[in-house]
C-alpha cells in the first residue's frame, strides 16, 4: 500500500482515510489542520500528503502548508462547496491538483486517490526541483495541445524564425502509435528541425521536441528530458505533470496551452505563472475544443488570450527579445 499523510479536522480525517484505504492507501500519520503540517520533525515514510479544504479562514493557511510541505500535496474540497480561490492558491504553491470530494458519501475519492498516485509517483522525478538553478539552460517553449491541436502546432512553429532563441517542447495529446508520425509530419511544416524527445535529450535552442505518447515527459533535475510510466492516467501523455516538472527550470521561458477537451495543463500553467514563466492560453474563436484553454484563463493561470494565428509570433518576439 502506498503510505499518505492527511491534513484535515478529526471526523473528516477519518472518514478520507477510510475511504483511500479501500483504494491501496495507507495514513501513517494525520494532523487536525494544515497549518500544524510543517512543525512535523519527519514524515514518516508518506509519499504524498492530502490537505483537506475547509470553509472559512482556516483554508487561508493551506496554500503556505502546501509551499512548506516537504511531499507532493494534493487538496481535497468538499463537493458542491469549493473554495474555488483557495484551491487555485494551494495549485499556484506547488499542490499537484484538486479533487471535489464527497464528505458524505464516496464521491470524488477515485479521483483524489489517482492524483495521489501521481504525486507520489513523481516525487523521486521531482526531486530537488525546486532548488535547481542550471546555468546556461536554453530557454523553453512548452506547448500542451489535445483534440485540434496538430495544426495548430503546425502553424506555431511555422511562424518561428529558423534562429528561435528557445526549444519548444511539445505534449500533445494522442495514440501511442502516431507520436513519430506527428513528429515527421511537423517537421515537413516547421521552420525549425522538429524530432522526438529522447529520454536524456537535452533540449537545444532553435529545435522543437514531441514527447512520446506512451510515457509523460518531465525535464529532469539535470536539465535532460525523461520520461515516467503514466499509470492509467486517461490523459497520456501529462501536459500538467510535464508543466510541473519545469516550475525549478533555471531560465523561466514560456508555456502554451492550446485547444483540447478536459483541463489537463491548467493546474501546471498556474505553477510555472506563480513561478516567474509567461503563459499564453489559446481564444475560444480558434479552438477547436475550448476546454484546457477555458479552464486556464477562468483560473488566472494564463496571463495572455491569443488565437492560434498570433501565438507563433508572439513566442518569436518573447524569445526574441532574449537575444538583447
């Protein structure tokens, strides 16, 4: 069983431990609020930490708790009763998702069980992240896209000048079978050379790189490419985890979002914002599907709305701009 550590008031922390111990979790230790999560001298072998969010002032502190928590958190709101600001604070320090659950009944717990699983599962990736600083980074451009997305890229990297300050890392969502193919057919419509992400691949300035579609990509703490099992995760490859896994990059450059059902890519666009990286989210008008973009722009996690004409330009002139 996997081993968690719960923030929450008694009854509640009760009842989200019975309920994740049906789904092979394990609460090694609990805590009454999430301010009280720090004082803890260890962890107790937990891998991941829930941090339920209550009404009232007491879910002002879970943001700072999140920031401060040595594991990779995930936050519980009750269903129906969100506290939507909250939430987008604790995503904007560092927790690795959300999840409305059911205090009542068991509603929302297999989702708040599979988050935990990947943060868990990306806390040995991430580890040190945060206080990386790798000198002389090449700047990145990274895109996520879901349904509609490939000519979107096409016209993006199109639009790049062949000296392109940056590297554009590219997560889009697909079958496992067409990742090359993307890769090929992107390249022939591209201004800049376009090839796989390779695991240990240092991303180059003036080269795009397309994740595999069967493992998510993460930027390592060495500054290379690799790649983790993606657990079932209904969104292959994570533009959120692959987002997440650059909030400790030295050199913050920028990411996109571009058109997609679902909301995959929000939460991580929120990190890299709170972290210092400009972020651009697709407009409905260009969309195809106007999910992933809506839900960045209703979350602040996008600082730019831009159809897909003008982004390709808009990165040139940002990356541009880092040549002096």
């Amino acid at each position: 069983m996997r081993k968690i550590g719960i923030a929450a008031g008694g009854e509640m922390a009760a009842r989200i431990s019975e309920a994740l111990g049906k789904r092979g979790f394990e609460t090694v230790f609990s805590v009454g609020a999430a301010r009280e999560f720090p004082k803890l001298p260890d962890c107790l072998g937990a891998e991941a930490a829930v941090f339920f969010l209550p009404d009232g002032p007491e879910g002002e502190h879970v943001a700072a708790a999140v920031a401060a928590c040595p594991l990779p958190a995930v936050i519980a709101a009750s269903r129906g009763a969100p506290n939507s600001a909250a939430v987008y604070e604790g995503v904007r320090a560092g927790a690795f998702g959300a999840a409305e659950i059911d205090p009542f009944g068991d509603g929302g717990f297999d989702e708040l069980a599979w988050k935990l699983s990947l943060a868990a599962d990306a806390r040995s990736a991430f580890s040190g992240f945060g206080e990386r600083k790798i000198s002389g980074a090449v700047p990145i451009a990274a895109i996520g896209a879901s349904t509609g997305g490939p000519g979107v890229l096409a016209e993006i990297l199109s639009s790049l000048p062949s000296d392109f300050a940056g590297a554009c890392a590219i997560v889009q969502h697909m079958d496992s079978e067409f990742s090359e193919s993307l890769a090929d057919w992107l390249a022939k419509r591209s201004a800049i050379p376009v090839e796989m992400a390779a695991d240990s691949d240092v991303p180059k300035a003036g080269r795009a790189y397309v994740s595999r579609a069967d493992a998510d990509l993460f930027m390592s703490p060495s500054g290379a490419f690799g790649y983790r099992d993606s657990g079932g995760d209904p969104f292959c490859p994570s533009i959120d985890f692959f987002f997440k896994s650059l909030a400790g990059y030295g050199r913050p450059g920028c990411a996109v979002l571009l058109t997609g059902m679902g909301g995959d890519g929000a939460a991580g666009m929120l990190a890299l914002r709170g972290a210092g990286w400009r972020t651009i989210a697709q407009d409905e008008a260009t969309s195809a599907v106007y999910g992933m973009p809506k839900l960045a722009a209703e979350t602040g996690a996008a600082a730019e709305i831009l159809g897909a004409d003008k982004i390709g330009p808009r990165l040139a002139s940002m990356f541009g701009a880092l040549r002096g």
